[in-house]
C-alpha cells in the first residue's frame, strides 16, 4: 500500500508517518530524510545532491524524484508513505508516473486538515528530542521529567528555529499557494480523505486505520 499525507507544516503528518512505519511496517519517504541520506551516502545521486546543498542552491524536481525513483526500486516491504512529496501538481504528476513505471499504485491521499490560529499555538510550543525524534509541546504533552526524553532518556531537545509565529505563517502561506491545489486534484481522482489533523492524536491514527483498511 502507498500513500501521500498532506497537510501544513505541524499538522502531524510526521507523527502519523512514524505510527504507521511501526504498526504497518511501511517506508516514510520524507524528503527533507532522503537528502540527508543521500548527501552522506557516497553515491552518485548523493554526490549531486551534496554538491547542490553546498552551494545553498534548491534542490531540483529532478533530484528529488530521482531519489524516490531509487527508493521505489528497493525493498517495498509494507508499501511508502510519501510525506513532503508532491508539493506541486508537477510533483504529483511525476509521482504517477513513478508508480505506473515501478507497477505501483498509489492507494490513498490523507490531508491532514487544521485551524490556522490553532496550528500556530501548537507549532510554537514544540520541540523534538534530538536523538529519537519524539514529539513533545509546553502545553500538551510535556515529558515526564522535564528535559527527558520518555521514549529514550536523551536530554538532547531541540526546537527548529523557524518555529515561531511569523515564519510559521510564512510557511503557511507557501504551503497554501503550492500544495493546496493538490487537494482538489486528488479529490478529482477520487483519492483523497480528510482527518482532523488537530484532534487527539489516537483519534486521527484510528481514523487513518479505517481509512487504510
């Protein structure tokens, strides 16, 4: 099973990404991940791509698909959860001609939907641990000993600079000229569902699981 989750930054794509790769045994394909790994990897494409964000430049349609073209070529296992990819309806395109090429297909398409003012209180009062990625926020979920992470007793936390009210709204902004428009193509296919990005985040995993299933 393959499937794209959509939504504004915070909405909790990440977050969902993660339950499903541990209970579905399925892949994240998030780019922001795949450029890292590609950069250190000595490949190539990695070397293209170091090259790239050395020099400050965007990285390219090109590149990225190049890279999940890569990854679609390896183990499936559970199928892929493209998490940041499409963000433009070129982007998508290219995806569909990925998966027909790969004898894909892609399964589902869930937007994550949100409240711009209450995304922004969320996204401000989040911060990650640094070693395991777990998700923590000053008013809703707080580790049980401060600066500990519950998952994996790191004390390395850590909050993305660009968290803050302006640069969110910024982000929004971007997110809603370039990649809302992907919310009426896949409706147009027929492919798309929406979750509540913003309630509990049990609710939305079993919400998606009625979804997937």
């Amino acid at each position: 099973m393959n499937i794209i989750l959509l939504g504004p930054p915070g909405a909790g794509k990440g977050t969902q990404a993660r339950h499903l790769v541990e209970t579905r045994n399925m892949i994240q394909l998030s780019t922001g991940d795949m450029l890292r790994e590609a950069k250190d990897s000595g490949t190539e494409m990695g070397k293209i791509v170091a090259d790239v964000m050395a020099r400050g430049d965007l990285v390219t349609d090109e590149i990225v698909i190049g890279l999940i073209r890569e990854k679609l070529a390896g183990d499936k296992v559970g199928g892929f959860i493209f998490d940041g990819f499409p963000r433009t309806l070129a982007q998508a395109d290219a995806l569909a001609d990925l998966l027909a090429a790969s004898g894909e297909t892609l399964d589902a398409v869930i937007e994550m939907q949100v409240d711009d003012a209450a995304l922004v209180s969320r996204i401000t009062g989040r911060y990650t641990c640094g070693n395991c990625g777990e998700v923590y926020h000053d008013d809703t979920k707080r580790p049980a000993v401060a600066g500990t992470c519950d998952k994996c007793g790191s004390t390395d936390m850590k909050r993305r600079a660009d968290d803050n009210e302006d640069s969110l709204r910024q982000r929004l902004m971007e997110y809603y000229k370039k990649t809302s428009p992907l919310i009426g193509y896949y409706y147009a296919k027929g492919q798309l569902s929406s979750v509540d990005g913003l309630a509990d985040i049990a609710d939305v995993q079993a919400v998606i699981a009625s979804i997937l299933d």
